[in-house]
C-alpha cells in the first residue's frame, strides 16, 4: 500500500511510520520544514515539504494522487495558541480530507482526541482545541467520498506500547501510549470495514488485532 501521512513528523507519525514501512508498504510523510526530513527517513518514510496551513486542496491533492490510503496525525501542538488550534487542528484537517475526495483516496484515517466536540464549552485554549477536533470530525463524516474512520485516543504517555488496548465507541478516560496508538492506527488503516467508524482507545487487555477485528465486526 501507499500510505499518505500528514504531520509527518509527529511524535505518533513517526512510530507509524516504521511500522508501516517494516510491513513493506510505501509511506509518505507530510511536513513543514526540511530539517526534518532526515528524520522521516530514518522512519523508512518518503518525505514531502508542504505547508498545509497555507497550501491549497489541489496542491495536497497532488500530493495524494495514486495513495490507497490517508493518515491526518497533525496538530498544532501543546504549546500552540488558539489561533493555530483553528488552522492546523480544525483547518489542516479539513484541508486533508477536501484533498483526499479531490484525489480520490477514499481510505481516510484520523487521529483526533477523546472528548472532541464542535459544541464543547469554554474558553481555554483547550477547550478550544476539542472544538476545533470536533468540527474537523464532522467535517471528514460528512464526505461521501471517503471511507473514514476517527481514532480517539485518551491521554497520551511515552512508555512502551504493549499491544493491548480498549477500542470501542465508548471507552471512558483513560490514557494510552504512542507506541499502541501507532499499532491501532496501522491496524484500521489496513482494514477498511472499520470505515464510518468513531472509536475511543485506551490502555487496556485485548490485543491490536483482535480489538480492531472486533469493532469491525469480524
């Protein structure tokens, strides 16, 4: 498979990455700046130089013709202000999907954040950044020309993944590793009846593969 990933360089990109170019699939990771490029292929990834604040749908577009599949996993970042919550969070998002139908990748996967919600209260920035997760989730669920599926995992650690998650509709706080997100959202992209799912992930007993099996119906 051909895999397009935006936020290459994201601390969750880049462990999927490796993981999808250790299964022997073509991987292409978006990003803003060149010095991080030797970063991506060490990861085993084909870096692509592209601003998607400011780039245009046709311009990603091009980016992601002849893909099987697409990954949004950036993000404006801990440190960032409200402002870039709406541009990369929200509008980057947007942006990748518009793209993805322009393209015609109609595999679609997203990270986005446990409790996101376009009608989300508050005034932190926060509060600002799940709103803006959420309008970007109802944005990808309203295009008929993708086979989406919405990850949204709990807190995120930096300990070593154990390959047994929660995965469900509902799964309640809890908090998950990068390493497990990584092998979660490796596993939904290669199995497309988890399309026109929403799911929740957390730490928890089952393994990768039977967890995605199972919310996929299989």
């Amino acid at each position: 498979m051909r895999i397009v990933i935006a936020g290459g360089h994201g601390q969750i990109a880049l462990r999927l990455e490796r993981l999808l170019a250790a299964r022997g699939d073509e991987v292409v990771g978006i990003i803003r700046r060149a010095e991080q490029a030797g970063d991506l292929r060490a990861a085993g990834a084909e870096p692509v130089v592209l601003d998607l604040e400011t780039s245009s749908a046709e311009e990603v577009a091009q980016r992601l013709r002849g893909a099987d599949a697409a990954v949004f996993a950036a993000g404006a970042g801990p440190g960032s202000g409200a402002a870039r919550k709406d541009t990369v969070d929200k509008g980057a998002a947007v942006l990748f999907a518009d793209a993805a139908v322009r393209a015609g990748v109609r595999r679609h996967v997203v990270v986005s954040s446990m409790g996101a919600d376009a009608r989300h209260e508050g005034d932190d920035v926060f509060d600002v950044y799940l709103r803006a997760k959420g309008e970007a989730d109802d944005h990808v669920r309203a295009q008929d020309g993708l086979d989406w599926t919405i990850l949204r995992p709990g807190s995120l650690t930096d300990g070593p993944g154990t390959g047994r998650v929660r995965l469900e509709a509902h799964t309640g706080r809890g908090s998950v590793s990068r390493d497990d997100v990584a092998t979660v959202l490796a596993e939904l992209v290669d199995t497309p009846a988890t399309a026109g799912l929403t799911l929740e992930l957390v730490g928890g007993s089952t393994p990768v593969p039977v967890a995605v099996k199972s919310v996929a119906g299989n």
